[in-house]
C-alpha cells in the first residue's frame, strides 16, 4: 500500500501461532484485501467476490478444504455461510495444527455471529480499521501506547516525541484515514469517492444483509447520525425526527455498529457513588466520512464549525482504540459524565489497570479543565490519568496527570 506497513501485520503473525484460522473483519475499503496480499507466497488466496472461486468452493466446501488444508486466505468469506460449518469440520480433524486458514469479511453482523456461533474456541478475530494517522507516519514510536501498556513510564521523559505536526493532523482530521482517497490526495476524487462509498453501503451492503429494511429512511439516518456524533444518544428525539419508532432506531444504531460506521461508547458505571449518565454515546468512526455529511470541504470550515470540537475528540477516541486494537491489546472502553456535568471522553479497562483520558482540541488546559480527572484518579485508585491536547510539550498537569500533545502520542 505505497510503503504503508499496516500495524495489524505483526498481530495477524502472532494469532496465527495461537489459533487454527484468524478472522479479519472490517468496514469495507479499509485494506483487508491489501494485508492478505502481504502474507508471504505460501498462502494461497480465494476471493468469494470472483465468480469462479466462488462457484469452486461453494461447490462442495468440505472437499475444497480437504483439498486444501492449510495456508489458504478466503475474502469476503461471509458470501458463504455454508463456509463456516465447513471450517469447524475441517479444524475439528486436527485442532493441534494452528494458522491454516485466514478469512476476511466486510460490514456484517452476521458473520461476527455465525464465527462466534460455529468457530468459536477455533479463531482468532481481527477488527481492521481504515488508515491509522500513526500508520502513515515513518518509525512512529507509539508512545501513548507503551504508556497505556505501563504506566509505570510516566517519569520516563524519554518516552515522548513528536511525531506528527499540526498540519499532519489537519489533513488526516479532515479526510479521514480510508486508503484509496487518502493516498491519492485529490480533492475532486475524494468527494466522490465519499459519496460513492456511503451510497454503496446503503444500497448494496445493507440492502444484503437486510432486504427488508427501508432504505431511504436507512439513509436518512446515516444523514443523522453525523450530527448526533460524539454526543450522548436519546434514542426518543431520533425517532420523532426521523418519524420510526424507538425500536427501529435502536435496531439501526445496531445495525451502524456492527457494520463498523458507527462506535457505540458504553457510560462507566463502576465504582462511583455519584449519578452518572446511563445513555450510550458514540460517534461517525472515520472523521472523513463525517465531515462528508456535514458538507466539511476544508480546513478552515472544520474549524469553525460547530461539531469542531466533538469530531476532533471522536478522531483521537478512534485513534488511541485502533491502535490498542492493532496491538493485540485486551481492554474495554468507556465515557464518563456526572448529572452535574462533570465529564470524561474515554475510560480505558484493562491489565493495565483503569485510565481515563480527557480529550481538549485547544493547546491551553486550566485546573478547571482537569477537576473531574483529578477526583476520578483519586477515587479510583488510577495509576496515570491523562489529558491528550495540541500543546507544543509533554506536561505535568498533577502528579498523576500528564498532558500530551496529540503528535507526540503517535
């Protein structure tokens, strides 16, 4: 992918040492196609999209994998479900062998199911995502992750160094991390190329895997959801605009989530004696495709806008996930807000123990800033609490709260 080594490569090694086939899903057009190509020539490669794959493993599944027990890549492997129970069988014959098969699937819920259902024990699942910022820059250290990962390194002033300037982060913010529009870098290509890509969802993805639902209105909802990205969802007030019901906007944001449009962020619940907000939140995943809604040409009209702020903090959310995601990294995510207001972007879960992180696009952070992170540290016995901004150096806000700059997380 013109010199871009994507972060998953090393992950996709490493699952295939632990399990006997390795599952890597994602929105269409975020590169999946591309890492299997990456894989060294032993692999042989299927692509379900191509009429004569198709009709050579659908055929007879079992007799394929016989056939062809080990080191085979299938794309798009949810065109055939019958596929699945196929795979058991044929890792079921010898479950100490690991790494034989390698399967892609795009924008489906129910192949997150039927592997979960059919394969589960037997599989390794990779969530690929378009472009990572980090990924597009050389030698990136990745220091918000190593981190994360030890907070103990919070003294270790060596750790941090910036990787990414401003302008950098402009033009990712703004277009998005979606390989083909991002690499070729025209403008006139990349409208429609958006344009094209969320019709494409709606009319070919979705009406797929969901031939009865109503498109338009569908549609109409995906239009929504850029102006309710970032904030906290009242699922009442988007069915009376949209004019459906609660239960039918509930199914659709299930529906964005699982064909990885849209991330639903879960409150943090845990551990506090304050009234918190019970809603879910969430947000557009790919800035780009945000600002495409929003009819967001340029620079100077993201910055001005009013979702300013929520889409910078959503592309950072989206960010420090994708890149733990890539790692192999175990952890849960969260948001946090108090009924007074008090509020936290992301809470991250894991062997790590609990950080929360505060998200601001300006360079300039005041105590106020960090009253509710400070109590939450405090409270919940967190070794590092963190505040990521576009600052021009690494700070100490408090003892256990430390400011990074956005370029120097990468």
């Amino acid at each position: 992918m013109h010199g871009i080594k994507r972060s998953y490569c090393d992950l996709i090694q490493r699952y295939c040492s632990y399990f006997p086939i390795v599952a890597l899903v994602g929105v269409r057009q975020c590169g999946k196609t591309t890492l299997l190509k990456t894989l060294d020539e032993e692999w042989k490669l299927f692509d379900l999209e191509k009429i004569s794959d198709y009709n050579y493993i659908s055929l007879d599944p079992d007799l394929f994998l016989r056939l062809n027990n080990n080191k085979i890549a299938i794309d798009e492997a949810q065109l055939l479900p019958s596929l699945f129970s196929a795979l058991r069988v044929a890792v079921d014959n010898d479950r100490n062998k690991y790494g034989r098969y390698i399967i892609t699937g795009s924008s489906s819920p129910e192949l997150i199911q039927s592997i979960s259902e059919t394969l589960a024990g037997r599989i390794g699942i990779i969530e690929v995502s378009p472009l990572l910022l980090s990924e597009t820059i050389i030698n990136s250290p990745a220091n918000l992750y190593s981190l994360i990962n030890d907070p103990s390194l919070i003294k270790d002033t060596l750790l941090f160094k910036q990787t990414a300037d401003l302008e950098m982060i402009h033009h990712y913010w703004l277009k998005g991390g979606y390989p083909e529009p991002f690499i070729r870098n025209d403008s006139g290509f990349y409208d429609h190329w958006k344009e094209n890509y969320i019709n494409t969802y709606v009319e070919r993805d979705i009406s797929r895997l969901f031939p009865s639902l109503n498109r338009m209105r569908f549609k109409q909802f995906i239009q929504t959801l850029a102006y309710y990205s970032g904030t906290v969802i009242n699922y009442s007030d988007i069915a009376r605009s949209l004019q459906v019901s609660q239960p039918t906007v509930r199914e659709y944001f299930k529906i964005a989530h699982g064909t990885f449009i849209w991330r639903e962020i879960l409150p943090y619940d845990k551990n506090t004696e304050k009234r918190i907000t019970k809603h879910p939140k969430g947000y557009v995943r790919d800035s780009g495709i945000l600002h495409h809604l929003l009819r967001i040409n340029n620079l100077s009209q993201l910055l001005t806008h009013p979702k300013m702020g929520l889409s910078f903090e959503s592309m950072v959310i989206e960010e420090i996930i994708r890149n733990l995601n890539a790692r192999g990294v175990i952890f849960d995510y969260y948001y946090y807000r108090t009924s007074n207001g008090g509020e936290i972007d992301l809470i991250l879960e894991g062997t790590f123990g609990i950080i929360p992180i505060e998200i601001k696009y300006s360079q300039h952070i005041g105590k106020k800033d960090i009253i509710t992170l400070k109590e939450f540290v405090k409270v919940n016995d967190c070794p590092i609490g963190i505040v990521v901004n576009n600052g021009e150096k690494v700070v100490f806000l408090d003892e256990k709260i430390i400011c990074i700059p956005f370029g120097f997380c990468l």
